[in-house]
C-alpha cells in the first residue's frame, strides 16, 4: 500500500513488490435447481485458506474469514509469501468491513517486508485512506470524490470476492485510485470466470463459484492463488470456453 495514488493497483502480492467478502444475498445455484454441494462453507459465514503461488511454485499462504453482521459485510485476513531471491518475506493482515454491495467502508491494514512496514487506516465520508510507513516515518492520504464500487486497498486475495458477490462487469471505480474494465469470460451454471484490466497495469482472471471466490490469476507476474479445496472447482473454470 502506498501514499500514491495508482501506485499500487493489484494486491503487492501479485507484483511481487515492497509491500482479492461478498455478496451475500446471492446463492449458488444453477438453472434455478437446489443448491449444489460444492464443497465450500454456506456463502453468509465463508473461510478458508488460499496457496499463493509464484511462477506455479507455492510460495505462501492466506486465511481469511468473511462474515455478515446485519447489513455489513466483515472481512479479515492474514498471509505470508516469500518473494524469492532478494524479495525476502512478506507478511500482511488486515480487517475491512463493507456495505451489502461490497462498497468499502472501512479498514485497518499492516504488511511488513525486508525493507520495512505500514500501516493503513480507511474511513471517513468522502473515504479516505491514511497510510505511515516505517521506519522512515513518511505519512500520506489518499481521498476520493465519488463513492468507489470495490477496494482494492489491501494486500489480500479475498478482497477480490467482490467481483464474484456482485458479478458486476463494465467500468468499476476501484478503491483506492484506480478504474478497472471487468469482463465475464466465461460463465457456465454457477462457475465464471471474469478478467480485470486494471487501467492497462495488467490483467487479474478471478474464478469465482457462486459469489465465493476459489482462485485468481495475474498474468504480468505469474502470481496465483487456488482455495484449498477448490482444487476441481478451479480446473473446471479455467476450461470453460470463453463466451463468444
């Protein structure tokens, strides 16, 4: 997370730098039958851990939890990577809580790396995000005019369930200074796939059964990340033909 606007626009984990939740009144289902068994905790109470793999190779993990409290979506989330080389680890944990349409609210987040950490604090009407750096000490804001439709503001993978709990498509206002083109590329009863081009910064293909999220992709730096568990979920849904 950084002080500057657009200089962080996928999570640090998918650029491998310094240092994606939903909405829960969607159900899985499919041509309007019963819900399926899929395998994956009931979409009102969600958790589970992704693997975060680098180049294919698993590098990392994530827990996460998402939960809803009345009209509130509440999102907490822990991960380690190793970047490899001279990237060293990086470690990052947060808390967002969100409206029902997955707009960002608020939030506290830290990710610390070899080179030092930060702290973030969202909130506030128009929102904002405060951010220190350590241990240089470097403070900065960022606010925004106009109510975001997402946040991409953490260092978490789950962030980018919102994709999956709204499936909304077109030109989305992403929290905190970015706008990103959605697509569905593929859709197939309760599986779809959906790719993110984050204002030509690269592109993020987010796997999504029903509104959960079970897998992403970043295609600049071969970032990924599977659910455990969701192993058959993700194959299925990266063989889906694209829709025409």
């Amino acid at each position: 997370m950084s002080a500057l606007p657009g200089d962080r626009l996928v999570p640090h984990h998918a650029l491998h730098a310094r240092s994606v939740a939903m909405g829960l009144a969607l159900g899985l289902s499919a041509c309007g039958a019963a819900q399926p068994q899929t395998g994956l905790p009931a979409a009102s109470a969600d958790h589970g851990t992704f693997t975060l793999r680098i180049n294919g190779e698993p590098r990392g993990t994530e827990t996460f939890t998402v939960t809803k409290r009345g009209s509130q979506v509440h999102m907490s989330y822990q991960s380690k990577l190793d970047l490899g080389g001279d990237g060293g680890t990086e470690e990052s944990r947060g808390e967002m809580i969100y409206a029902s349409n997955w707009q960002p609210l608020s939030g506290q987040l830290s990710a610390k790396n070899q080179q030092g950490s930060h702290t973030a604090k969202i909130g506030g009407q128009p929102l904002a995000m405060a951010t220190t750096n350590l241990p240089s000490g470097m403070t900065g804001t960022i606010s925004t005019k106009t109510a975001p439709d997402i946040s991409l503001a953490d260092d978490s993978v789950i962030q980018f369930t919102a994709i999956c709990a709204t499936q909304r498509t077109g030109l989305l206002r992403v929290f905190p200074a970015v706008k990103a083109n959605v697509v569905e590329q593929a859709h197939e009863h309760n599986l779809r796939r959906y790719a993110m081009d984050l204002e030509g910064k690269g592109t993020v293909r987010v796997l999504c059964v029903g509104p959960q999220l079970v897998g992403l992709e970043e295609n600049t730096h071969n970032f990924s990340a599977v659910r455990v568990g969701a192993e058959t979920h993700v194959s299925a849904i990266l063989a889906l033909p694209g829709v025409l």
